[in-house]
C-alpha cells in the first residue's frame, strides 16, 4: 500500500472514526456511504494484492462490506476501523480460496490480436512477473505468518495495531515478520528465473 | 539473510501496482447499505424476541405440567372397556348417501341454483388430499349433516347464493358464506370431491376403506380450484400449476428469458428429432446458461466481460456480455415479484473505429426501455463482434450504461461500463464461468439453426463439461449440443 493510501485510511483521527461509527450504529445510511467512500480503495486494493485478479477484487469487496454490515453490531470499537474491516476482508479472501478453483480450459483457443503502445513493455512484464511470484510465495507462508505481512505491507496496518488483533506483544509481530522474510528468500531463491 | 535482501523483499511488497477499483464498484457498495443499521434496535429487537420465545417456552413448560398432573391425578380405564372397542363392529354403510341428503335440499331451491349444481356435476372432479383415517360413509354423513347445519345458517344469514354453495361444498367450503356473487359462483362451479366420488353409481364404499383416486384436475378448472382455495384461505395448490403461477417476465429489456425455451429444445432432442431453426430462441438459451449470479446481489448490479469467440476467433472475432442483476426478494406464493427500479434504460454505444461488424445475438440489438425493472431478474444480452485489428489496448470498443431510478429512493442512477481494447485480451477459457457457459450456449443455439458449427461446439462443451464436473449447467450443454451434433440421439 502507498503511503499517502494508508495515511488516508489508518491516520484519521480517532474521534472523526468514532463519530461515524456511532452515526452508522444509530442507523445514519449517509454515515455509511462516507465510511464506504473513505475505504473502499484501500479494501480493494489490500484485496488485489492478496488476489491480484482486479474483477475477483471488486467482487469480495463487495463482499466484504455485505459482511461488515451484517457483523456491526459486532464491533466493540477497540481496534480501528479499517483494520476490523481488513480482516472480514481477509478473511473473505481466504473463504475464497478455499473454495473449488476456477477452470481453465484445456487448450487455447485463438485470442484476439491486441497491442498496446505503453512503452518498455517488456519491463513492465518482467515486474509483473516478479509481482506474481512474490505473491505466490506469500500466499505459500503459514497462515499467522501470511497474515502479518499481507496485514501489515498489503493492508497497511501498522505492528501495533496487527499486535492488538492478534492479541499478542508487538516483539511478537517483528518475530513474524523476519520469520516471513528468511522463508520468503528461500522460496523466492527456488523459483525459476 | 542479510539487510539488503530483505529491503529488497520489503520493497517489492510495498510497491506492488494495483489497479483503480472499478467505476461501479463504489455503488455496488453503497447499494448493499442496509436501511436499518440500527443496532441498538437491532439489539433491542433481539431482546424482545427472546423475551418472547422464553415466555412462550414457559408456558410449554407449564402446559405440560398440567398434562402430566392430571395423567397421574385421572384413574386409567380398565382393560375391558378397550377390548369392547377393538371388538366392535364397522357400522353397515348408510342406504341413502351425503349426495341424496344434499340434493333434496337443492331440489328445494330456486331453478337458478339447480343450474349451477348442474355446471358444478359437470365440472371435472378437484384433487383433494387423501384421508386415510375415515370410511368414506361416515365422513360423507358428517359433512352432509355440517353441511346442511351450514345451509340453515347461510338461509339466513347469507342468502340464498351462502345456501347453495354450502350445500354442494358439503362443508369443504360451505362455511364461507354471504360472500360476493362471483366468488361463490366459483365455488359451486368447483365441485366439491366428496360428492362427485359419490354422485356416480360407486359400490357401497367398504368401511376403513381409502377414498377413491381422483384424477388431477385438467387446466380448465385449475383457475376455479384455486379460487376456491384461496377463498377457503388454505393452500392448495398442487405442483401441476407450477408454472401457471410463474409470474417471472417472460422479456427484460427485449431480450427473450423465456426457461422453458431450453426444454422444449432438449426435450425434442431427447426425442431423436432436431428442433425447426425458427422454434430455436437464442437470447433464451444465453440466459438460461447464464442463469444466475453467484453471489446474492442486492439492487441493480450490471457486468460487462468480454473475449475471443470460443470458436473460430481468427484473432478479430470476439464476444461482448452485458448483464444485469437485480436483488432478490423472497415473493410469497401466488405473490408478484415487487419492482426494484423504474424507468429502466441500457444503451449501448460502440465504437466504430474499433469494431468493424456487430452482430446482436437473438434480438438483443433491439433494447427497448423497461418501465418497471423487477426483483429477482437476471438478464444478459450478448454480441458477436468483429474487431478491428491490431487493437490498441486502451481503445474503447464500447460504451454500455444502464439508467434508472430507484424504487427504494426514488433516485436516478446510473452504472457505466466501458470496454477496452484490453479486455478482449484474455483467452475465453480465462473468462467467468456465467461469460463461457453464455457465449457457448448462444453458438449452440445459432448452430441448430443454422445447421452448421455443431461439431466444435460440442467439443468446446465436453471440455468445460469435463472441467467442473459438479457444474448442472455445463453438463446439460455437453449433452445437448453432443446430441444435436450427431453424436447422441440427432436423426
């Protein structure tokens, strides 16, 4: 996540965050539609990098806050709110994952000519694809590892607040973290170049 | 691991590139908002309920205490007494039977009303639950006798149309009385089962015996049987009118939705015959294949994929889907689906520097406007297109946007979808599984009429077919078009 993003979504002030949760929970629908306004690109995009399909992104977004609706009342407010929201997302990612694989065909019918005149294009190919392993070399990490480093660089939450919902230290967390990064190398390093 | 390879790591996970979210992504959203957000009535309503479900649980409790008590409290009867009534003997049939009863009483009346129990012997017999826990005779002989209490009061009470229907009902309806004169016309048009079983020259029913099997009732009666029905405020309606009572729009935004247009073709196919080209309706067959979303949607959702044709592409052939979606309510039986927008317009607008032929398939071509858009539609509409090549990915192929205004707050919305150049660049087996069933199921269509090309779709049908083997829809496309091509029951 940029760092303008996340300042946007994890750096409002605490009280601005508790006022429109007390709106949303009084039944305010425009209080509701500003939250959506305020996170509904950072969830995307925590969503993307997990999934890196843009369609499939938006679809459990949308899922996401279809969920958050539901589980509200839920909320007992001591975490953030985009960091509450960032784990229905999560989790709906992993719901989604877990479920049956999409298909794929057996063989490739003709695909329709298109050229783009962007250039280096073959950069851009060659740090797509980088992008590509790194994310599947993440998703490939234990699950309380995947989560703090998809939480903390994908969807932007800082140590603390990863700490906070994890219910444990934040020493804990930078354990994690470097945990993730020496088993990340290692995948990274068998990849194929 | 040393420093700089983890700064490489982390600057890698920091700067990965994320696309804009969709344009309609932020009213999908808003349109998921729940009007009660409420919690503290939520909460509170949760309270009340449970309140009541204890107090109701209490008083079960309690009620089966009294039960109890006065089971052990009454003295049990002794032996003798049940041995009397297991030896008792079944009655003998009675001479006269209800239906005699009855008519006496009807021959009694004005020559209007003898007309009407004409009709109503005339009318074919209604089907009735079976009741397997009485002789007929007997039951006859109560519902006679309530049936003539009944007429008594309806003399008086209702007049003489209460009397009449009350009469032949025999009770099955004959408590509903003094009630408007065409609602009662259609009772006695109804005949009631008991007395038409017992009208013919039947043998003196045995006792215990089950009551006879009456055919279901042909569609001529089925509007009489149901008001009847629903005048008696009970639901009988059988699953025979199923699809009378399908009130889903046949049509949404011109573009044909028709279900049974699928089966009627498979069923032609199953009988070894190859359905005429002009009774096939491709627009049909595209959204019976689409079917439905995968995800429940609320308010109006609309998609827009697109991809090389599945067959013969050539590199410039391709297929654009549009769909639209609309939230699902939960219609009572025999309800009509209410309408979630009105005013409904989708336009569609290509670009003609990018697309050098457009083919509608069906009639999708021709939108027309929709001044009531309904819950629980699904419709999609598809396009062949010739594309201009090379295309330019970020070339617009089209523009397609949907207006209406919402029931719920009476706005004026309004979803845009634009095509690029881009979009057509994945391959169809990358496509969603709504966009490959779609686009497979219109070429099958087109192929029964034409004649022609069945042959690759089948084979593009085994292959999906194959790869999700739990998938209804895509086994049902294998089989047909596998059919049709030749390969199964084609003559």
């Amino acid at each position: 996540m940029q760092k303008s993003e996340r300042e946007a979504v994890t750096a409002s002030p605490w009280s601005e965050e508790q006022r429109l949760l007390g709106a949303i929970r009084a039944g305010d629908t425009a209080a509701a539609e500003e939250l959506v306004e305020r996170t509904y690109s950072a969830v995307f995009a925590s969503i993307y990098r997990l999934c890196g399909d843009s369609d499939l992104s938006a679809d459990l977004t949308q899922e996401t806050y279809q969920k958050a609706w539901a589980a509200l009342s839920g909320f007992d407010g001591r975490s953030q709110l985009f960091t509450w929201l960032y784990r229905i997302a999560y989790t709906t990612f992993l719901n989604y994952i877990r479920r049956p694989r999409r298909m794929t065909s057996l063989d490739e019918p003709d695909s329709i000519d298109v050229a783009d005149e962007t250039p280096a294009v073959d950069a851009v190919l060659v740090v797509q694809e980088e992008a590509e392993h790194l994310r599947e070399a993440v998703m490939k990490l234990p699950e309380d590892l995947r989560f703090t480093v998809t939480a903390h660089f994908w969807g932007g939450l800082p140590v603390k607040e990863i700490a906070r919902i994890e219910k444990i230290t934040t020493v804990a967390i930078r354990k994690r973290l470097h945990r993730a990064f020496t088993l990340l190398e290692s995948m990274l390093d068998e990849e194929p170049s | 691991m040393n420093s700089k390879r983890k700064a490489d790591i982390q600057r890698k996970l920091s700067l990965t590139a994320v696309p804009r979210p969709p344009d309609d992504l932020l009213d999908r959203i808003k349109s998921d908002i729940p009007n009660y957000l409420s919690v503290e009535a939520e909460r509170a309503r949760f309270s009340r309920s449970i309140g009541f479900n204890l107090r109701i649980a209490a008083s079960i409790i309690v009620l089966i205490s009294i039960a109890a008590a006065l089971y052990v409290v009454t003295p049990t009867k002794s032996p003798n007494a049940v041995v009397a009534i297991q030896q008792r003997k079944p009655e003998p049939a009675p001479t006269a039977s209800a239906t005699d009863e009855v008519r006496l009483d009807i021959v009694q009346a004005a020559p209007a009303m003898q007309r009407q129990i004409a009709d109503a012997r005339i009318a074919p017999p209604a089907e009735v639950p079976r009741v397997e826990s009485e002789p007929p005779a007997r039951r006859a002989d109560v519902r006679a006798e309530e049936g003539r209490r009944r007429n008594e009061i309806a003399a008086v009470e209702g007049g003489v149309e209460g009397f009449v229907s009350g009469g032949v009902a025999g009770g099955t309806v004959g408590g509903v009385i003094g009630g408007n004169e065409s609602r009662d016309r259609e009772e006695a048009a109804a005949p009631a089962p008991q007395q038409l079983a017992e009208s013919t020259p039947a043998p003196v029913p045995t006792p215990y015996a089950y009551a006879p099997e009456v055919p279901p009732p042909p569609a001529t009666a089925a509007a009489e049987t149901r008001a009847m029905a629903k005048t008696a405020g009970v639901s009988l309606v059988p699953p025979v009118y199923a699809d009378d009572l399908n009130l889903a729009p046949k049509s949404v935004f011109g573009i044909s939705v028709d279900p049974s247009a699928f089966r009627k073709i498979r069923a032609t196919i199953e009988s070894g015959a190859r359905p005429s080209p002009s009774s096939v309706d491709v627009e049909a067959l595209v959204n019976y294949f689409a079917g439905a979303p995968a995800r429940r949607v609320r308010g109006v959702r609309m998609e827009a994929e697109a991809s090389p044709a599945p067959v013969g592409a050539n590199g410039h052939r391709a297929i654009l889907r549009l769909t639209i979606d609309t939230g699902v309510v939960d219609v009572p039986e025999g309800g009509s689906v209410p309408p979630i927008a009105k005013d409904a317009l989708l336009e569609i607008d290509f670009n003609r520097d990018a697309v050098e032929r457009i083919d509608p398939i069906g009639d999708s071509g021709t939108l027309v406007r929709e001044n009531a858009l309904l819950h629980n539609v699904s419709v999609t509409g598809l396009y062949a297109l010739d594309l201009r090549t090379p295309l330019k990915a970020k070339q617009r192929v089209a523009t397609i946007r949907l207006t209406y205004r919402s029931v719920e707050d009476g706005k004026k919305h309004t979803i845009v979808h634009e095509v690029r150049g881009s979009d057509f660049s994945k391959q169809w087996a990358s496509a969603s599984r709504r966009h490959r069933l779609a686009s497979l199921g219109a070429l099958w269509g087109e192929s029964l009429r034409s004649s022609s090309g069945g042959s690759d779709v089948a084979r593009r049908a085994e292959e999906l077919a194959s790869q999700a083997p739990n998938d209804e829809r895509a086994r049902e496309l294998k089989e047909v078009a596998v059919a049709s091509s030749g390969g199964g029951g084609t003559r």
